[in-house]
C-alpha cells in the first residue's frame, strides 16, 4: 500500500514535469486572474474585501488545477493503473499530489495578491497554517468531486456545480479563520482549527471509503 | 387495510393540525401576532425534509452494498420528495420572514443553510441526468449522495456556532419551548410534526411505485 502510493505519486510528478504546460497554465491562471482583479479593484484597503477576493481566486484556480486529476487521465491508462493498484492507493496519492500542487498554487497566489492588491495580513503564521489546511481540504475534496464528474458526459460544468455546495462548510471555516488572521486577533482561535481538521479528517475518509464504489466502470 | 393504517394517521393529523391549527387560541406576542400559527406548518416541513433525506442517503448507502436497483430508485425519490419539501419549507418561511422581520430573505444562517441544501441536491439531480448509462448513473450518484449528505450535516452543525440567527433559539432570541410554545400550541405542534413526516413517507412511496411500474412497463416484464 505505501509501496503503490509512493510510485503512484512519483508517477504523477514524471506526468506533471513531462508536460509542463498544464503546470505552466494554471499557474499563469493565478497570476492573469490575479492582474485582473488588480486592474478593476486597484488597492484593497477593506478586510473583509480582500480576504473573499483572495479565496474565490483561489478556489477557482483550485478547481481548475484538481480538476484534470481524474478528467483529464485517459481511459487506457486508468485502466493500467486499475490493474496494478489498490483504490485506496489510486485515491490517497491523487490526494496527496494534489495537496502539494495546491500549495504551490495557493503559495503563489498569496504572494502574486500581496504584490498587487496589497497585503493586509497581521497575523502571518496563522495565515499561512489556515492555507496549508485549506488547500489540503481543497485537494481532497475536490479530487473526488473530480473523480465522480469524469463519469459523467459534461464532466467540467459538474465539477463546480458539484463542488461547490459541498466546499461550502469548509470555505465558510476558512474565511473566518484567514479573517481573525487579518485582523491580528491575540488569541488564536483554537476551537474554528480544531473544526478545520475535523472537516479535513472527514473528507479524506469519506473519499478512503468511497473511492472503491466509483473508479471502475 | 392493515398496512395502511400510517396513511389514515398521517391524513388524520394533518388534517387535525390544520384545523386546530387556525382555530385553536395561540398565545399573544408582540410582531408574531397571528402569524405563530406558522409555527405548525413551516416547521414540520423541515422536520420531514430531513427524515426523507436521511432515507435518501441510508438507501444510498444500501445501494452500494448490495447493487440492487430498487435502491437507487428509493434513492432517488427520497431525494426528490425531500427537494420539494425544502421549497415548501422555504416559501413557508419566506412569507413567515415577510411579516416578522420585514423581508422575504435575510441573511440568516438557516436560511443559508437550506439554500445549501437545494444546490447539493439540484446538483445531484444534474448528474443523474448527465449519465446515461443506468447501472453508471445509480453507483455514481450514490457516492456522491452520501458524500454531500456528510458535509451538508457538517454544514448545518458548524455554521450555527458562526453566526447568530434571527430564529427563535439562537443569538440570544428566546426558544419557542421556552415561553411560546405553550400546552395548547405542543398539541397541536407534535402531531402536525408527524403527520407531515408520515405524509411526506406516503408521497415518496407512492413515487417509488410509480418509478417502479415505469420500469416494469420498459422491460415488459
């Protein structure tokens, strides 16, 4: 089991490096979309503002760099793939590759946002341990929503029709996290964190249980 | 007759919540005034949408364990009553709003919550139909019912301890059980609650049976 997720990741960094211009394109997707907020909002100097234009940026890019987890793979090679690993193997290295690119993607979109719209953030290592959750929940919820919509016939609408009620519980815990982060409240607020994980534990185990009903055909 | 006898209940409460409902005293508050008889229709809604939608997700869940069809056709219907006990739920309580707080929607955390729900299940319904294939179509959506059915329960828990609410009960308004909900109003609340559940189950039976015959005349069985 360990054995098949290492290869199975490394499997998907050799994909990733081999044609870089997926990576390449999301990337520059951050970025564009970022300058276009910058160019209609120019500073943003309102919290609340800057921290909902920060995460819907994010979550777009997000669906768009998860979404070709399980779209955009071949039937054949899924297949081969199916042969020789375990679901759970499948499902737990996608989550974990995609874990890692949303960090890269949401590092970028930090720092690219911070750059041009202006930082506000007071309260930086909070900040950056609600990204780090965030995308991990993000990753992982979004690689199965990905997983069930390359199912079906229209598979890129349903991604964000399907995903987006269901990302709700954890978007709405992260605002208000990344919020008190802005603010520089003095005390972290444990109990929204321990909420934040919770959500995450549940969503990888839904997709560790789920996972084995959906990927053969 | 003997296993119809829940169907005779259910009408009989209804009808009973109905007409106790409007003319039974209900006690005097100020900006509820009359409207708290809503009380014994807006509320059971809910209690019934969520009993139907629990349904919708255990045979989800059976589906997947057992492949059998019939599951899925449960599934399904039990997804769609609960939809349309939602729109009950919210046009009920939009008119409630209207009069109480002064508009047809507020930002409130239970109404954020069911607008919440009526997208999963909007959805749901959305990539049932984008599957043509049958067996496809019933193991997919099962996943993913059971899959929005945790996070919508984990929405519902988590967001009250977000926001205050205008409902009674939340942010420092005082609950109906409290001081509203009075000997009179319980009688008629509990058995308007399970009448509509058991109205709500009747609906989706009848339904199911329907799917059912459809499939039986498709494959001239």
């Amino acid at each position: 089991m360990i054995d098949q997720i290492k290869y199975l990741i490394l499997k998907e960094f050799k994909l990733e490096l081999r044609n870089k211009y997926a990576l390449g394109g999301i990337l520059l997707y951050v970025v564009s979309t970022v300058f276009v907020s910058y160019l209609s909002f120019k500073k943003i100097i309102v919290p609340a503002t800057w921290n909902a234009l920060f995460w819907i940026i994010l979550l777009f890019a997000s669906i768009n760099g998860v979404a070709k987890s399980f779209i955009g793979e071949t039937r054949g090679r899924l297949l081969y793939m199916y042969t020789l690993a375990s679901p759970q193997a499948v499902i737990i290295s996608k989550i974990i590759y995609n874990s890692i690119l949303l960090l890269v993607i949401s590092g970028l979109c930090l720092l690219v946002y911070s750059l041009f719209v202006g930082s506000l953030i007071q309260d930086i290592p909070l900040f950056l341990i609600v990204l780090t959750l965030g995308s991990f929940g993000f990753a992982s919820l979004l690689t199965m929503v990905s997983a069930i919509a390359s199912k079906s016939n229209n598979n890129f609408t349903l991604m964000a029709i399907l995903s987006f009620p269901i990302l709700m519980p954890l978007l709405i815990v992260l605002i208000k996290l990344s919020k008190n982060a802005i603010d520089g409240l003095e005390n972290w607020d444990l109990n929204y964190l321990m909420v934040l994980m919770f959500i995450n534990v549940i969503i990888i185990a839904l997709s560790y249980l789920l996972f084995r009903y959906l990927w053969r055909d | 007759m003997k296993q119809n006898w829940w169907k005779i209940l259910g009408a009989v409460l209804v009808l009973y919540s109905i007409i106790s409902g409007f003319i039974f005293p209900v006690p005097a508050q100020a900006i509820l005034h009359e409207t708290i008889r809503n009380l014994y229709f807006h509320v059971p809604m809910w209690f019934s949408m969520m009993t139907i939608l629990g349904v919708s997700a255990v045979y989800s869940i059976k589906y997947l364990s057992n492949s059998k069809f019939d599951n899925d056709i449960v599934a399904a219907q039990a997804a769609n009553v609960g939809m349309l006990l939602g729109i009950l739920g919210l046009t009920t309580g939009s008119m409630w709003a209207r009069y109480t707080w002064g508009a047809w929607w507020v930002a409130d955390v239970k109404l954020n919550g069911v607008a919440v729900s009526m997208l999963i299940y909007l959805a749901y319904f959305i990539l049932r139909g984008s599957i043509d294939e049958e067996q496809k179509r019933a193991r997919i959506s099962a996943v993913y019912n059971i899959f929005a059915f945790v996070l919508y329960i984990v929405f519902i828990m988590v967001l009250p301890r977000l926001n205050d609410s205008l409902h009674p009960g939340n942010g420092g308004n005082p609950g109906f059980n409290k001081y509203d909900l009075d000997s009179t109003m319980r009688t008629v609340f509990y058995p308007a609650v399970l009448g509509w559940i058991l109205i709500a189950v009747w609906v989706m039976t009848l339904r199911i049976r329907t799917e059912r015959l459809k499939r039986k005349t498709l494959f001239n069985e």
